[in-house]
C-alpha cells in the first residue's frame, strides 16, 4: 500500500495499480495479473508463462479452453513487459524471471493445496518454464511447451559472435541489436497485424544485455536437460526462425522423462497458437487432451464446503 499522502503506483499506461489485479515481486515492484477461473471447482492450476517483448493478454484464447475444462488459468505480465513495472525488456538476471513465477505459482498453491500445477510456457516463457521446473521438479503435475527457447540460434551463437556480445556487455550493456520481426511470429496476416498494432508489446530493439541474459538461460537448460524427469509437452513449427526447432529435438531426444511427447507442425511459424486456424485450433487440442489426461480422475467429491475455497 501507499504511504498516507503518496500518489499510487501506475502501470507503465498510468492506470493506478489498485485498480489492476496485481502481485508485488521481491523487488517491490508490481506485476499485472489476469486470472481465468472456471465456474465450478478447478481440477488443476495452470500458469502460463508468456515470451520476450509480448505480454500474457493474447493466451486468452488458449486459456478460455483450459477453463471450459474447468482448469484455473493464472499468469502475469513479466517485470519490463505489458502493464508490469521495470524497464522494458531488459533484466539483471534471468532468474528473476523464474523467482517471480515461483511466487505466483506458490500464491495459487496456497489457496488451492491439492491441485496438481502445470505449467505452459512460449518461446521465452518456454526456457523460463523449463527452469522453473527444474528448480521444483517434484512440484509440477507436467510443462506443456509452445515453441520454447531452448538454445540460441546457431548462426547467431557462433563464438565469434558469443565473443563479441560479451565484450560489447561490458562496453555499452544498453546498445540494442535488432527487433523481433513479427513477420515470423505467424502465417496469418491478421495475427501479425494483430502483433504489431498491440501496444503492449515491446516493438523496439533488444539490448545486448538482454541477449546475454538469453544466452545464459539456454545454457542453463543444457546443463538442466540431463536430469530432466517431469513430464513434459513439446510443439514447435518446423519454419520457426526465431527460436531453433533444433533445441527442441534436442530437449526430447536427451531428457530422461519416461513422459514426454514431440508434435512438430510442417510450415509452422513461431506462435503456432496464432498461426494458421488449423494449426492454432491443433495446438488448443493438444495442450488440452495433454494436461487433462494428466489429472487424477475424481472418484468422490467431498461432502460439504471444500475448505480452500472459501
């Protein structure tokens, strides 16, 4: 809260936060939330975990599924993205991004103790949920994977190119390097409009320090990936040229997850959630089939109120 006298904090729109549902990161600063609750009891949590320079608004769609088979929704805008503060686009370090999802998620916890949780992450949000659970791997019911961001493109990853991304880190950190180009996001030409006419999403160029933080969560996932045993879901779009469809392959072939399933869609863009109708409307089916196979079927339902949620 405010101290007495002291204007509200405001979103980067300037709509005062308490008028926004919201969390308070461990470094004070406010996270958008949205929340999609079904309107009977929920059967899992879900928090989906969105990518670089976007925001969690466009998983309505994918999460207005999840709901109709009464699954609890949850996600924020990460800090320096959409109606969340920080500075946009850019992080000291990854892990921040991955501590403020565990806090979310342990909110949730909290007023829903015996749900399994899943997770859903894309393209960025895809290695945070990677790390995420790596951190809990005993905490989470399975991670359904869109297009994750598991290593950095090769052409760009060459030592040479390693190399001298370091060295401009340490010489000029805020120097930025090219923008996403929402051409490769889709094959629909609405929804790259759509992307390119949504003011919150970040337009502008990505900062040296910020790839470098990108570069460092990958390797991460390369370290991660041996001891990988919680279930997990991979789609990705053979045509991806923002993030290579090689790590998946990878990711699938390496971890040894006795659960783990690979759906690899010919032509496919980058968000393959808004790619081609028949492509988004697959991918709404297979995260949906593939989390709710996963949930313990209800046998009995308790008599009376259910404590946690009151």
């Amino acid at each position: 809260m405010p101290e007495s006298g002291a204007a509200p904090r405001r979103s980067p729109q300037g709509v005062p936060y308490t008028d926004l549902p919201h969390i308070v990161n461990a470094d004070g600063l406010h996270l958008f939330c949205r929340y999609w609750e079904p309107s009977g009891p929920p059967r899992a949590l879900v928090f989906i975990a969105h990518g670089a320079g976007e925001h969690c608004g466009p998983y309505d769609e994918i999460a207005q599924k999840l709901k109709e088979v009464s699954l609890l929704v949850f996600a924020h805008d990460h800090v320096g993205h959409g109606q969340s503060e920080g500075d946009r686009m850019n992080i000291k370090d990854f892990q921040f991004y991955i501590r403020d999802s565990l806090q979310h998620i342990d909110l949730m916890k909290s007023r829903y103790p015996d749900l399994p949780v899943f997770i859903m992450g894309h393209s960025m949000g895809g290695a945070i949920s990677i790390l995420t659970a790596c951190e809990r791997p005993t905490d989470f019911a399975g991670v359904a994977l869109i297009a994750p961001m598991v290593q950095m493109n090769p052409e760009s990853a060459t030592p040479f190119k390693v190399f001298l991304a370091k060295v401009l880190n340490q010489l000029l950190p805020s120097i930025t390097l090219g923008s996403i180009e929402s051409k490769w996001v889709s094959r629909d030409r609405k929804q790259v409009e759509a992307y390119d006419a949504d003011q919150l999403n970040f337009h502008g160029g990505m900062r040296v320090s910020f790839g470098m933080q990108l570069m460092g969560a990958t390797a991460r996932i390369q370290t991660e990936i041996p001891s990988i045993s919680w279930p997990f879901l991979l789609l990705h779009g053979d045509a991806d040229q923002l993030c290579d469809i090689r790590g998946s392959m990878m990711m699938y072939k390496d971890t040894p997850s006795s659960d783990k399933k690979i759906k690899v869609y010919e032509g496919g863009y980058h968000a393959l959630h808004h790619d081609l109708p028949e492509v988004s409307e697959s991918v709404l089916k297979e995260v949906t089939s593939w989390i709710t196979e996963r949930i313990p079927a209800v046998t009995s339902f308790p008599s009376g109120p259910i404590p946690h949620l009151q």
